[in-house]
C-alpha cells in the first residue's frame, strides 16, 4: 500500500528502529582494534566514512557517494559501542537525577550511530544485495542485544522514572514534559520493571525475532527478485503502449532482449491485471505476486510467521498482557483492540455490500461478451476497468496519458508552495552524493524569507535490490536541540521506468500514492520541535497527514496546470475531469475490502493464542469466518505482509490507515466547506501549526480537536467513499449533539474495564 518505509530514528531515550515492510537494523561482527578507536567521537573519514560527521553543503549530507558495503559492520558495531558508553555514564552519574543530567544527556547521546543508520538503510531498502543480506543475518542479534541494554538498564530506569516522577509534582515547559512522558512510557513497554530472569528472557526473545524478522523479509524479496514472467510479443493484446515498451526494457535489463519482463512487483503487476486480454496469463501473474513468501520452499514464511507470532505473545506475557494487541495499542488513538476493531467492523459490512454490486457489474459485462466464465480474483482489475468505461465512459489508459510523472513532480511543489510557503529548486547536479543515478534532489526554502529548510531525494523507479512499495524516510530530522538542524527527506517509489526517450506515465492511483508519500515528506520538512524524541509518531495518526494530502491532486489548480498530455501539452479535457470526479468512488468495495481484511487478519493474529497455529489454515478459516467474497485477495497476504511481520511497525497497526482516514474525510470536509476550499490561507495555517509542525509534541487527539474545533466523525468517512452513513449516526448529526465514534471508542474502554 502507500506508506511503506523504513524510519530510523532516535526515539525515547535509546536508538530505536521501526522497520515497515523490510528487515530491522543489524549489527555487526566486533574488530579487534576497534576498542582503541573510541578515545574520540569524531571519527575520522579514513578510519570509517559510515560513522563521520557530514560535510558539504546544506548543513553536511551523507556521502553516499563514498560509502562501502566493507565497511558497515565495523561502522554499526563502532557506533554501538559508543553509544552504549554514553548511555552508561548517564547512568552511573552519581547527581541526582534531572531533566537536563539524563534526559537531555540521553537526546545528545548516539549520533555517530544515527550515521551509521542512515547507510544502512539505504542499502536495506534502496540497494541491496547479496553480500548485504549476509550482513543482515549476522547483524540482526546484536542489534537487539545492543538495545537491550539500553532498555533494560536498571540505574538509567531508575534515573528516569525519577525525573518522569518529579515532572508530575513540578511540572516542565510543555514540551519538555511530553518527552519525559513518552521516553518512560517506552521503556516501560519495553519490559523495565520486569525482575532479572524475565528481562533475560525478554532480551533473548528479542534476538530470536530479529533474526526472524530478517528472514521474512528477505524471503519476499527473493520471491520478488526470482519470479519474473516473460512474454513473447503475441501475448501483449490489451496491454497500454507506454507498458509495452517498459516491459521489453525491463526484459532487455534482465538478458532476455526481444520478450517482455512482467516483474513481481505490485507496480508491473496491477497494471498487467488491469489492461491484459490474456486471461490465463492473468491467472499466472496474480498467483506469482500473491504467492510470495508461500511456495513450500526454503523461502517459505508460513512456519516463521508462527514462530513470530508465538515468541511476541510469551513476550507481552511476561509483563502481565493478555495478548500483543493488548500492550501494543496502550499508547495509540485507539487504545485498545476492542476499539480498533470497533472501527473495522463498523465499516466492513458496506464493504462487502459494495463488492457484491461491482462483481455484478462485472459479470454482467462478462456475460454480455459470451466469455462464459465467472469472475476470478485474477479478473476484478481487469473487468473492473470495463465497468468503469462502461459506466462512466472513463478509460485508465486515457487519465494516464496526462499524469507523466516529471509534471506531477511539480504538481506536488505547487501545492507545498500554497499550503506551506516552500520552494523547491533542483540542486546542480554532482553538488550532493546520491546513491543511484536514478535519484534526484531539491533545494527546499521559505518562500517568503529565502530561508533554507532541507532538501528533498527522490528515487523513482523500480529495479533489482530495491524493495518494492512507496515509502518515505528522513536522513536527518529537524531539531532545535544543539542548534537549528535542517531536514533531509526522502521519497521513494517503484514505479516502471520508462524506455529511453519515454515519458514516465503512471497510474491514477499511482499518483495518488506519490502525493501521499510527499506527504510524509512535508511532515517532516515543516516539523517544529526542539527535542529529537519528539519527531516520532503514533502509528494510527502518522498516516493522517499523508492521506489527507492525497486530495489536493484531485483539486482544480492542479489538474489545470500539471495534468497536461504528454505529447500535446494540452490540459486534461473538463470533460474527462467531470468524469474522473463522478467515478470518485467507484471500486471502492475491491479497495476497503481488500485493505481491511489485511487490516482485519493483522488483529486476530495478535488477540489469539497462537500455540497451535497454522497461518496457512488460520488465514483460510479466519477469512471464511468473515465472509470474504471469493473475488478478492487481502491486499496482503500473511507469507508477504511485510507490515506486521517483518518488523514491528505495523504490527496490530495496520488499521491506522482506517483510523486516519477517519480524520481525513473529516479534515478534508473542512477544506471543503472553508471560503478558500482546498486553498484557504486560514485552514492552511492551522494545518501547519496543528497537524503538521507539533510532530508528537502534543496528543494527536488534542492537537485535532485544536485544528477542527471538534473530535471526528465517522459519518465523513462513510460519504467519502460512497457508504451509506449508520441511521444513529445520521440521527445525531449536528455537532452539538454529534457523539462521533472515536469519543464512542475512548468511552467503551471505560465500559470494558
């Protein structure tokens, strides 16, 4: 889906690492000499450039163009071992404990290994390798002994739990007191009040799920890199032009010039199922794609999902939870699964009633051209975009003939420039290291003041070792801590590189995702905060901001000026933007259903006892269980879902992209109904200042309230995507009288207890 990416980031007192949909960090082998290196923390560039202090300009950047895959281990151990002496001082300073000794001092600590980190990341998400992934397996364990120590530090723990108990009798300036808040909460999540024989065994479970957690992911991979169908040139009936030409490319790249590459990657593959006359090819491409991580080979995930699944629930046992839903969602806006499945279940059936409706629109199309069949996940794509033609009179292949990609590039500066004052001004080429000649980078500034604020990479396309998805990460974060700080941000998509000479098409939806993921990125470029725990987030509110930023391509300014032909030039006919509009929420059965049965699969295997389980029988029964429609496939299966099983990010997190669209429609619907729509400078500003710049400086759910006036409502939601909205809901709906579901779910939980 949108929204994969790997976020490194300092958080809550200790280096912690929310991998999305790709492997965690790993650690490294120990050199013999490397103790005698630590005397001093900067590292000089000829002992490892990994661990150095960035030079050049804009406030130094990462010199990608110089790093070495040789010398990462000795980098990630270097810069452990340093961080761990630091975290040990703190703890073994004989003052009292204050927020500057301790809390301040843990902040400061562990920037040789934020470098450090930041290679790493590229090489697990952007160029990854062979040689790499033999780093990672041997990496993964120490990574989480390393943390271990950290979090299981009893005289640190001590030492914050007295300065978190001395802020709630003498309170801190605001900002202050929310790190304070959420660096103790972390820790006691992470197991700190556990006695010595558990937090061994907590640390020892740890290290199993790194190296599981690897293997997963790596797993996918192999399956996306291994698995490529070929095609002669008599099976491209259907196909678009613009895919045509990708696919030889993609073919020529692989050593088989003259066929066609149709590569095992949600980018190759949806458009394939969408435009493809070749039913039985359609067939073969959907079970390739939907099979990954489930071939009953070496690189099968089904008995290390169980293994996952099993080592997670001993471990939230250990401190008194009753399954890892339970301690997961503590700290999130839904606070608990009861409430988070409250949300799915309120939608789902208007899902599934949708879906009925489409797949007879589909057969009914099918009939009529005497195929004699019935619809097949391998068909919904297909026959879906006939619908849509039939229906609306609007032809995918035609929209994307106005969505190149160098004009939607600007489409996104256009309305960062509205809504957040920024300019984008490519830098000269060479001036900053990249680590692909496919990435670009832009120079981002106050429009008004010309002050700098960061740059912006962008790396498109898609190839071998590159993970698959759209995602977006920061290389450094926006800090007022020991100084201005200024931001690195980075977008990365996987979209089919075109042949030389061609124009980058893509998708609707694909632009979609490429405004959302930008929308990552302006969270991050417009952050305000002081202290580097504060630019984390909360899992289900961290989508909000990006999905609502979805909507400005579909806005008036920027279909006029950016969706232009691209042989032409000319803008996309009113005409076929009316049609566009009218078909806003068509599919949106095949879309929410196959999401939340992710969504919905991702909570019951964390609410369950998993002892016995078989993720391949669980996955079936579950699904049956919940009536889903033979037409349709989770978007992603358990041997794939990268989300929930490669890392922990998204682990019972998935429904926060519900969650937050939740605040979307609502937010949007406030756009709407301002003077200025989508551009209004009023909303515009209080966008910035409480949904974008606080980071998680303040509660997600105050700093809503101080945007709209109000809680949500789920009432938004339902228009939004064509549902009809509950009677109860349409009975209270003034805002006076409104008791929307969110306030709903905050008060259940008081019920439940």
């Amino acid at each position: 889906m949108k929204k994969n990416f790997l976020n490194y980031h300092k958080s809550l007192g200790y280096i912690a690492i929310a991998v999305i949909g790709i492997s965690p960090m790993m650690q490294v082998k120990a050199q013999e000499n490397s103790k005698n290196k630590m005397e001093t923390k900067e590292i000089k560039n000829s002992e490892n450039i990994l661990l150095s202090k960035w030079t050049g300009p804009y406030d130094g950047v990462p010199a990608f163009d110089k790093m070495e895959l040789s010398q990462l281990q000795p980098a990630i151990e270097m810069g452990m071992e340093m961080h761990l002496k630091e975290i040990q001082k703190i703890a073994n300073n004989t003052a009292p404990a204050t927020f500057e000794n301790t809390i301040v001092a843990m902040e400061r600590a562990g920037k040789e290994l934020d470098r450090a980190f930041t290679y790493y990341g590229i090489w697990s998400s952007n160029v990854s390798s062979p040689e790499f992934r033999e780093i990672q397996k041997e990496l993964s364990p120490k990574i989480s002994d390393y943390s271990s120590k950290i979090s299981q530090n009893k005289k640190l723990f001590e030492r914050i739990k007295t300065v978190y108990d001395n802020s709630l009798k003498t309170t801190l300036d605001e900002d202050q007191q929310r790190v304070v808040q959420l660096i103790y909460e972390n820790f006691a999540m992470e197991g700190a009040n556990l006695d010595k024989n558990a937090k061994e065994r907590y640390a020892a479970i740890n290290k199993d799920l790194s190296k599981l957690y690897t293997s997963f992911s790596n797993n996918v991979l192999h399956d996306e890199e291994s698995y490529v169908t070929y095609l002669e040139k008599d099976q491209l009936d259907g196909l678009p032009d613009s895919f045509v030409k990708a696919a030889a490319k993609a073919a020529k790249d692989r050593g088989e010039e003259g066929k066609y590459a149709i590569t095992n990657t949600r980018s190759s593959m949806d458009p394939f199922l969408t435009y493809s006359d070749e039913r039985e090819l359609r067939g073969k491409v959907w079970e390739t794609y939907y099979s990954r991580g489930d071939n009953n080979d070496e690189y099968d995930n089904n008995e290390l999902i169980s293994q996952i699944l099993k080592l997670r629930n001993e471990r939230v046992k250990l401190m008194g939870y009753e399954n890892f839903a339970e301690w997961r969602l503590q700290n999130r806006m839904a606070k608990n699964p009861e409430n988070a499945m409250k949300l799915m279940n309120a939608v789902w059936p208007a899902a599934l009633a949708r879906v009925e409706q489409e797949v007879e629109d589909m057969q009914t199309i099918a009939d009529m051209e005497d195929r004699n069949i019935t619809i097949k996940p391998w068909d919904y794509r297909y026959y879906a975009e006939k619908v849509r033609k039939d229906k609306y009179d609007l032809d995918s292949d035609e929209v994307k003939q106005y969505l190149q990609l160098d004009n939607l590039t600007q489409a996104l500066f256009f309305t960062a420039g509205e809504l957040f004052n920024f300019n984008f001004s490519p830098v000269a080429k060479g001036s900053v290291p990249v680590f692909h000649e496919d990435v670009k980078v832009w120079e981002v500034t106050d429009k008004t003041s010309g002050d700098h604020i960061g740059l912006w990479y962008l790396d498109p396309y898609a190839r071998p070792g590159k993970r698959s998805g759209a995602w977006a990460t920061t290389y450094r974060s926006y800090t007022t801590f020991d100084g201005k700080e200024t931001v690195l941000a980075s977008n990365n998509s996987n979209f089919v590189k075109p042949a030389p000479g061609e124009p980058a098409l893509i998708s609707w939806d694909d632009a979609t995702t490429f405004f959302h993921e930008f929308g990552h990125a302006l969270h991050f470029l417009s952050a305000n905060v002081k202290y580097p725990t504060l630019n984390g987030g909360v899992r289900d509110y961290t989508e909000f901001q990006s999905q609502l930023l979805e909507r400005w391509l579909s806005t008036d300014k920027v279909i006029n000026q950016f969706l232009l032909h691209h042989e032409t030039g000319e803008p996309i006919p009113a005409a076929l933007v009316q049609k566009i509009k009218n078909a806003s929420t068509f599919n949106q059965g095949f879309e929410t259903t196959e999401f939340l049965a992710s969504a919905l699969m991702d909570m019951k295997y964390h609410t369950i006892d998993p002892e016995n389980i078989n993720p391949k029988n669980f996955e079936k029964k579950a699904l049956k269980e919940l009536n889903m429609p033979e037409e349709i496939v989770m978007r992603h299966r358990s041997p794939q879902f990268g989300h929930v099983f490669s890392g922990e990010g998204y682990a019972t997190g998935y429904y926060g992209y519900l969650w937050a669209d939740v605040l979307t429609a609502d937010a949007a619907e406030a756009f709407a109904e301002s003077p200025g729509g989508f551009y209004d400078k009023d909303m515009a500003a209080k966008l910035v200042k409480y949904l974008f710049a606080p980071r998680n400086s303040m509660d997600p759910a105050e700093a809503y309230r101080l945007f709209r006036g109000r809680d949500a409502s789920i009432d938004a939601l339902m228009r939004d995507r064509g549902f009809p909205v509950p009677e109860e809901n349409m009975e209270n709906n003034s805002q006076d009288k409104n008791e929307d579901l969110l306030e709903e779910m905050k008060e259940e939980k008081k019920d439940n207890n």
